[in-house]
C-alpha cells in the first residue's frame, strides 16, 4: 500500500512534470487520450476540468491516486467549521484551496496537489501542518459557497456587503457614485460576484434594479438562478462599476449602452460583453461570460458522436463550397464555428472571420467585429476579404441578401464558407437561404452540407438516478418516429443535490444532425426544395436526426427525454 503523502511531501512531489500526470490521467479516462489538443504544452488538471475532458470527479481520483494523496468528500467537509478567518479567501479559492477543521486537527482540502507552493503558503499562515484531503474542483466552489451563505444567510453570499458605507444621497451625486464604485469594497463585491459566477459555470450574470433591492442571478444551463440580493442603495454603484470595467459612460443614465471588457477571473482569462438598461427602478445589467479556452475546443467535447464527427469533418475536408451551421439563439452555433475554425487552423490556411461579435479569440486566425456605424457590416467585409488571399472564411451569421450573395459567390470561386443560421432543422436551412434571393441552381452547385443542433441539459453525475419508467416512453417515442434505439437503455431521471442548484442537471450537451448534400439532394434543391423531403432523403441515406441523437444520450444516461422533447419540440 502507498504511503499517505503529508503537506512537506507534497511541496517536493508538486515539482512533478504536468507531462507525467497527463500520461496517468490518459491510461485512466476513457477517450482522454483521443481528446488531448496537439500541443507541446502539457495541461494542468484545471485545464483538464474547465475543458471538460474529464469529469471533475475522474479528475480528483486520479490526482489523489497520482500523489498518494487521500480523497476527501463535500458532505463530510461541510459539516465541519473552516479555517479561513484569517487567510485570503480570494488566495484560497484561485488556488483551490479550503482549510477546515476535524476534532480540533487542521484539514486542508485541495483540488489541484500540484500547487505545491500554495500549499505551502497556507501551511504557513496556519502555523501548522495540515492534513490533505482531494476533492474535485466543483467541491471546492461548493465549498466556498457553504461557507459564504452560513456568514450570510439573508442576502445571499457574504460579499462584505455589510462594510460597504453608503453615503446618503449618492442618487444626485455622480462623485458620490463614482468614488463608491471606485471603493475597494465595491470592486471586491464585483470580483466575487464574477468569481462565483465562473464557478457555477454560469454563461451571464443579470444585476437588476427592483423597487426595494438589487437581485443578483445567475444564467446556469440556460436557467436563471438566483445569487443574492443587494441593498437598493448600493444599485448605482455596483452598475457604475460594471460600466466602468467595460468603459461605458456613467454619467449617462437615460440610454442603452454596450461594452466589453478583458479581464481575469480567479485563475481564468475571460472577455465579458455588457449591456446596460435603465429600466423603470433604475438601471439593470447584464454580464455574458466568455472564458478564453479556445485551444480546447474538439467535437467530442461538444457532445458530439463518432458518426456524425466523421459526417462533419468530411465536409470542413471540402476545398471550397459552404457549410452551415443551423439552430436557435443559445444553441451553441458559435462554438461549433470556432471549434471548426480550430480544427482547420494551420500554417498552410489563410483563415479570415467575419462576427458579431467576436466570442473566441484563435491565434493565427483573421478576425473582424462588425461594426454597423461605420459601415463595416458583414456584406462590405466579405468583400474586403476576397481580395486578402482566404482559403477558409466565416462568416458568424448570413443576415440578408446580400451576404448570402456574396457568401455563395465565394464559395463558388474556390473558398470554403463556413456560416449559421438561424432555423429548426438542418434541411429547413435549405429554404431559408432561397428565401433570402439565392438561386436553386447556385445553391446546388455550392452547398456542401449542414449541421443543425440544439443544446440540452446534461443529467448531475453525483445524483442521476436510475429510471426504468422513461423506457417506455422512449420506445413509444422512436417507434412513432422510425427510430432506431441502441441495444443497450440506460435511462436516468433528474433529482436535484448542492452541487447542481437542485435543479438535477449539471452542465450542457448538444444534440445534432448533420446533413451532407449528395447528387440527389442537390437535385431536390434544384427541382422543388421541400424540408421535409430533403430530410427524408437525408435519413434514408444514414443521417441521424436530432431526435435521434437525443434519445440516444437519454439511453445512455447523459439527459433526460424531457430535456430533448423541449429541445427538438
């Protein structure tokens, strides 16, 4: 049996190269090694755990197998009193670290044992040797959320709220406001608030003025959750605040506003977009959290399977013609553009995009933001960039005629147009783009092939629970729609635990079809483009359809058919 590693241990073994631990994990996690990015870089766990990979739990196993170091479990440290009083918690959480006590002897659990010299740090300022204990790294926010809601059960997290001076009459003072929100306590109420946020996995934070407070809540899943709620008289200066970080005009308090800002969150490099409202309380913010994890990006990651990986890398193969991505707002459009555009990037691709915005930054590719003030919209970029030499252009979204126009003719002069759009399924793409001017036969001859999706709730991996009951409604389901179940039906349903909000689901898994355009469909584009045939067609050549795919991940306890019926509808 290995020997327990103690905290002076730890600090020699932390040295460990990452490259020995990526190989451990590798051997470990099933289709790791498959899913490694092609980079001489080694990742960190964290890297591993924010890139989803791996679970956060397959994670901690095998640090703890890898530095002998023992595993340690949320109900068992919750229960017990932390040690924080007088450490930074801000070190602590960017480190991942919570001290506790355990019948009178110091505790340390830690998400990442490599962080040998935090480790260290902490040992220090507790003036003795701790015991380790491995958890995952969504224990450890779950942790600092207990914590900060037992200091502050009313209002939410204990943010320092209540050292925050408010002075009176700040609502006709703009000095007033702005050297409050310029205050230590205010910045340090927003770093937090944005640091909880990331740790949630929150994708927007929404700070609303009402009557009497201000509501904090964060978009989960594609759900709101509520966060905390604020004194009212903090409102102007907490929105100040956030105008300032993305360099809006605080003065200006009748009129829309939107701005950007590059920061660090915790350990984490992100781009925030901010839109400002005033609305009939006051004004009200809204927060998109973009993380900088581009160099992650992989088709599995994203959920989606072997076939229908090989069906779309076949088409982003193509020398030219055009590739859509189809879907609603929210359904993940952008993100399957960049991992494309990622998997396309090399030295021998002149890659140029065209968005708005512009939401993952890739090193070595041309990136553009449109901006309609000036008169750089998606059409006149378009054109600017055929005479910059392109082999691959994205475009983030075909609009109008005019781009549509201009997307095809480059597709048909040699270039692959990767684009979205907005519509129910990959073969209803087919009429949106003729409805848009372009012609049947030009359509035809440069259509490669189309990609719909939706995303879905994932089910929690800490408490899904077995549900024989939703066989039934799956085999009534696919028997009514031609479809095919795999041999093997694993179903789980939702029940709700600390690490998911309650809500039974943790994190989102998209769910697609991919349609490639062969002789015959060209032909029925030609001859009468009807959705419905085309995606006849396209089934009975192979492709599978979202609802397909959907029941597929619900076979195999990944989401529930609740979660795909509102999804695919």
């Amino acid at each position: 049996m290995q020997p327990q590693t103690d905290a002076s241990s730890l600090i020699a073994l932390a040295s460990q190269s990452a490259n020995d631990f990526q190989a451990f994990m590798a051997e470990r996690a099933s289709g790791l090694r498959a899913a490694l990015p092609q980079t001489s870089k080694p990742l960190s766990a964290e890297e591993m755990w924010r890139g989803g990979l791996a679970t956060a739990t397959e994670i901690a196993d095998a640090l703890a197998a890898f530095y002998a170091v023992p595993r340690g479990r949320f109900e068992a440290i919750a229960s017990r009193p932390h040690l924080m009083s007088d450490l930074s918690r801000r070190y602590l959480r960017e480190s991942h670290l919570f001290p506790y006590d355990e019948g009178g002897v110091p505790m340390l659990a830690l998400a990442d044992p490599a962080r040998g010299d935090a480790v260290r740090a902490v040992q220090l300022a507790l003036g003795a040797q701790p015991a380790l204990r491995v958890v995952s790294f969504e224990d450890i926010a779950l942790l600092f959320e207990r914590a900060s809601e037992e200091a502050s059960p009313d209002t939410g997290p204990d943010t320092g709220v209540a050292a925050i001076e408010i002075p009176e009459e700040t609502g006709d003072s703009l000095q007033a406001i702005q050297d409050l929100a310029r205050g230590a306590p205010v910045v340090r109420l927003i770093d937090e608030i944005l640091e909880r946020a990331v740790g949630a996995g929150a994708t927007d934070i929404h700070v609303e003025t009402e009557r009497d407070h201000l509501r904090v809540r964060f978009r989960v899943d594609g759900f709101l959750r509520r966060d905390q709620r604020l004194p009212l008289g903090l409102a102007p200066a907490v929105i100040s605040r956030i105008k300032i970080l993305a360099g809006l005009d605080i003065a200006d308090r009748r009129l829309p506003q939107d701005g950007r800002a590059n920061i660090r969150i915790g350990n984490a490099e992100a781009d925030l977009r901010v839109a400002v409202m005033p609305t009939l309380h006051g004004e009200t913010a809204v927060l998109r959290i973009l993380l900088r994890d581009s160099r992650l990006l992989d088709l599995g990651r994203i959920g989606m399977s072997t076939s229908d990986q090989r069906r779309f890398e076949t088409l982003l193969a193509e020398p030219h013609g055009v590739v859509v991505v189809t879907g609603p707002t929210g359904s993940g459009k952008t993100t399957t553009l960049a991992t494309a555009i990622s998997m396309l990037n090399d030295p021998g691709r002149k890659i140029v995009t065209v968005e708005d915005p512009v939401e993952y930054q890739i090193p070595g590719i041309h990136q553009t933001q449109i901006k309609p003030s000036i008169g750089l919209t998606f059409a006149s970029a378009l054109r600017s960039f055929l005479r910059h030499d392109p082999d691959v252009i994205m475009i983030g979204e075909m609009r109008d005629r005019e781009t549509a126009g201009i997307g095809i003719q480059a597709a048909l002069t040699g270039h692959l147009v990767l684009t979205t759009l907005h519509t129910n399924s990959a073969s209803d793409a087919v009429v949106r783009l003729i409805d848009m001017g372009v012609e049947p036969y030009l359509l035809g001859a440069s259509l490669r092939g189309v990609l719909g999706q939706r995303l879905v709730r994932r089910l929690c991996e800490r408490c899904k629970a077995p549900d024989d009951s939703a066989r039934e409604g799956a085999v009534t389901l696919a028997a009514r729609r031609g479809i095919r179940l795999p041999a093997t039906l694993n179903f789980h349903r939702a029940v709700g635990c600390e690490a998911c909000g309650q809500s039974g689901y943790r994190g989102r898994i998209g769910i697609f079809e991919v349609l490639p355009v062969d002789d015959d469909i060209r032909a029925a584009i030609r001859r009468d483009p009807d959705p419905a045939v085309i995606g006849r067609q396209a089934e009975e050549r192979g492709m599978t359809s979202m609802l397909e795919d959907g029941l597929a991940k619900c076979a195999e306890g990944m989401t529930t058919i609740d979660e795909v019926i509102r999804a695919t509808g």
